[in-house]
C-alpha cells in the first residue's frame, strides 16, 4: 500500500504532519500492519492514520512565588467521533507533544473498540514536570488549561480521565471549572472523579485490575498459574503500585517495583506491606531497606515469569527485547513496546498482553462511571468490579480465539478485533455530505 506513506502525490504527506513523532509512527505502524494484514477498505484505513480533531493551546500559567509567568502548552486530540463522544487521559509530563497525545488518542480509540463501549478515543496533555508543581500550582494548572479547551469537551462531546501525572483531585478541578462556565453541576465531563461528586467505586484500581485479570488468563495459555509466579513492576503509580497488590493477594511473588527514582528487587519476593508503608512515608521507593537497588532499564531484564511495565512508553524495544527473561509481558502502560520489539519477543516465545487490551480496565470503569452519573444510580464496588472483570475476561478471551484463529500475536488480534468494529460503523454511517 504505497499510497499510506505519502509516495503518491494525490495524498498527504504523512511524514510531514504536525504529529509525526516516534510515538505517532509506532501507532500507526501498528495500525498498517494490521490493516494490511486484514484487507482493510483502504477509505477507513486511511481515516484512522489521523486524528479527526487536535487542539493545541499555550498560556500563561503563575507559579507561587506570583512573579514567574510560564508560557504552557496544552493539548487535546480526538481520534474519532463516529463512535459516541470521545474518551482518554489527561497526562501531565515534560515530555508531552502533539504526537504522543494523537498516539494515545488512537490507542485509546482501539481500546473502546475491543471493549465495545460507545466512545471514539481522545487525549490530553499538558507539557510540565508534574513533581514540581505546588499543590496550588496544580489547580491553577488545571483549571486554566480546562478552560482553554472548555469549547471541545463535554458530557455527551469528550470527556477527559486521569492518566500518568493526575489523580481524581485534578478531575474534581476541571469538573468544577467546567460546571463555573457552565453556571450549574456538571458531573459527566470528567471520569475517574472523586466519589463525593459522582465517581464510581473501584475507577482508581480499574486499570491494575483489569491488568492482573489479564494476566491471570493469559499465564493459562502458557501453562503458569499465577501463585507462586515472580513478578516484577515497572511503575508504581495508579496503575503499578494497583497491579503488585492485586497480584500479590493472588499469591505472585512481587520481585522488583520501581517508580521515576529507580527500583528495588529482592528475588524472594517484596513484602508489599512494608513497601506500602515505605510509600506513605517516603513517598519514593528509594532506599526501601532489604533489597537490592535496580534502575528502570535493569528491572525490565530481571529474571521473572510476568513483566508488567506500568510507567511510560517507549521502554521496550530492539535493544533489549533479546534480553527480558519473562514468560509474559503484560503492558500497564500505553506503548511500552515497539514494533521491532514485538517481533522479537513473538520470536522468543514471550507471549505480549497488548495494551489496548491489558489497561482497557481504566476506561471500562469510566464508561461505567458516566452510565452512573447519566442514570443517578451508583452501584457497589462489588458490582463494579463483578462487571469489570466480566468484560475483561469476555474481551480477553475472544481476542486470545482470534489470534489462534488467524495465527497472529494478542496485539494484531486485538488491533483487528478494535478496526473491524470500527469499520463496520463507519460502512453504515456513511461519508458526510
Ligand atoms: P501515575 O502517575 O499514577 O504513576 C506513574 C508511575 O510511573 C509512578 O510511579 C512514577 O514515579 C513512574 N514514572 C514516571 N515517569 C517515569 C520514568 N521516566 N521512568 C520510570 N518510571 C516513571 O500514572 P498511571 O495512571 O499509573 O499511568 C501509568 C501508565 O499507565 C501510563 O502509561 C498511562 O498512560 C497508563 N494507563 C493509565 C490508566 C489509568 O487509568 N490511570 C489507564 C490506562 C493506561
């Protein structure tokens, strides 16, 4: 298909959109290789490279000391609309451009797709160190970025989530600056919010949970049972630190955990209730005493039967994909693993739960969330998680069926099973006008 890379004249230029990052060309490789693979309508395949809607704002943000003004950029994007609003994250991090907010938009547009839950995918981020900011800095933060992009999202338009650098504090602020513009309580612009306002039971441990449900699964296939298992975390965060505890109460044997200061491994197991305790207190998994200091990079080789990387992207690649001992990777987090890796690993025999499918859990609570908050009937946490992992379970399992049906990895399948559903909707809405 040489017309997706810009070689014929009559089709834009892929590599010269304002997107085009690494993180953007590692999506959308994805979804060309998947396309091909499929036999995709070359009108869909073609839609889906790119966003339907990118915002970019910058403004002044003032820091505490009220004399520095920093000019902030911020983004949202939406992948797709033809599925319902859209959803995603709003990460706050340094590294946060145009390109890695479409990627994540367009994972998160799959990941509706293979939970089959009405949204199209979206994303937002804005680029500064989450760790040096105030406590107040943060709400100044998120309230005037909220109202920068207030136009664009919406209960029944796009609504936002927590995601790495926020919390269900953050959505409590743009729920609140929403709901001031607005003149009256707009509980349904945000998810993952807190339960005062409207939040649903078990949003924060959703996206651990549905990982460590996974990863329960997807250990059957290769013969391993979870208790007793070694497993090592990368990132001990909403989604990491969710994951080791769930895990561990399963019986694993949590080796190693890290956080952006480093790990700690212990082949025997970490006592997760000393770490717990650690992490109240330090705030940093740094100097946990009674285990070995890791970095980022070497927890990831450690030797372990499950390998969940539940911090950022891009940490698995050619380079060390020959080198994890893992039997199972299972991805927390968006895009930790590339595409060269991921034939390697295919090759190794280390079977890959892809993200679309691992973290699906976070935005299956958030739909549960909305449909709360549409209906003013909460349920329990029981029935949350009773359902979480219900669909889980269901998405996994018929993810897993096509992959050995078509004789492909867990991300094509889960790739194809997310660009079906999407075509399909697309063939009978039609083209507008
Ligand atoms: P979080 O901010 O709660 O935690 C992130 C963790 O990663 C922290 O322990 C942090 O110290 C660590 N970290 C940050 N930068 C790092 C670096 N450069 N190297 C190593 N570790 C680093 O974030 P989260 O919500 O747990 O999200 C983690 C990942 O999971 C992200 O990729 C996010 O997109 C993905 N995800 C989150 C959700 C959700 O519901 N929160 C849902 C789906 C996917």
């Amino acid at each position: 298909m040489t017309h997706h890379n810009g070689s014929d004249d009559s089709l834009p230029d892929y590599d010269d959109l304002e997107w085009n990052t690494p993180m953007y060309r590692l999506a959308v490789e994805q979804l060309d290789g998947t396309a091909e693979r499929m036999n995709l309508d070359p009108n869909v395949w073609q839609r889906l490279r790119t966003p339907q809607r990118a915002h970019v704002v910058s403004f002044p943000f003032r820091r505490d000391d009220y004399d520095t003004v920093e000019t902030v950029f911020g983004y949202r994007v939406q992948h797709l609309l033809t599925m319902g609003p859209t959803k995603g994250g709003i990460r706050y991090d340094i590294d946060v451009d145009l390109g890695e907010v479409t990627a994540l938009a367009i994972w998160m547009t799959w990941k509706c797709a293979i939970m089959a839950i009405p949204f199209g995918g979206a994303k937002g981020g804005v680029r500064i160190d989450p760790a040096r900011l105030s406590q107040s800095e943060r709400q100044r933060i998120t309230r005037r970025y909220t109202s920068e992009i207030i136009e664009v999202i919406g209960p029944d338009r796009d609504i936002p989530a927590p995601d790495l650098g926020t919390d269900a504090l953050t959505m409590a602020w743009i729920m609140d600056t929403y709901s001031q513009h607005k003149g009256h309580a707009v509980p349904g612009v945000v998810t993952g919010k807190p339960i005062e306002i409207g939040g649903s039971h078990g949003r924060a441990q959703a996206t651990g949970r549905g990982v460590v449900a996974c990863a329960i699964e997807a250990a059957k296939l290769i013969g391993l049972g979870l208790d007793g298992a070694k497993v090592a975390v990368q990132g001990f965060g909403e989604v990491g630190a969710t994951a080791a505890q769930l895990a561990s109460d399963r019986g694993a044997k949590i080796v190693a955990l890290s956080d952006v200061s480093g790990g700690i491994y212990a082949d025997s197991g970490l006592d997760m209730t000393a770490v717990n305790a650690w992490m109240l207190e330090h705030r940093t998994l740094q100097g946990f005493p009674g285990a070995d200091a890791v970095t980022n990079a070497e927890l990831l080789e450690l030797r372990c039967d499950v390998l969940i990387p539940a911090a950022i992207q891009n940490q698995i690649s050619e380079t060390n994909a020959p080198k994890l001992q893992c039997r199972l990777l299972v991805e927390g987090a968006n895009g930790p693993t590339n595409v060269a890796a991921d034939a390697i690993l295919a090759d190794r025999d280390i079977l890959v739960v892809p993200d679309i499918l691992a973290n699906a859990g976070g935005v299956t609570v958030s739909y549960f969330e909305w449909v709360q908050g549409l209906q003013q009937f909460f349920w329990s946490e029981e029935e949350v998680n009773r359902k979480l992992i219900d669909l889980m379970q269901a998405a996994y399992k018929s993810v897993e069926h096509l992959a050995s049906e078509q004789d492909v990895t867990l991300r094509t399948a889960a790739l194809m099973r997310g660009i079906g559903r999407i075509k399909q909707a697309k063939h009978v809405r039609g083209v507008f006008p």
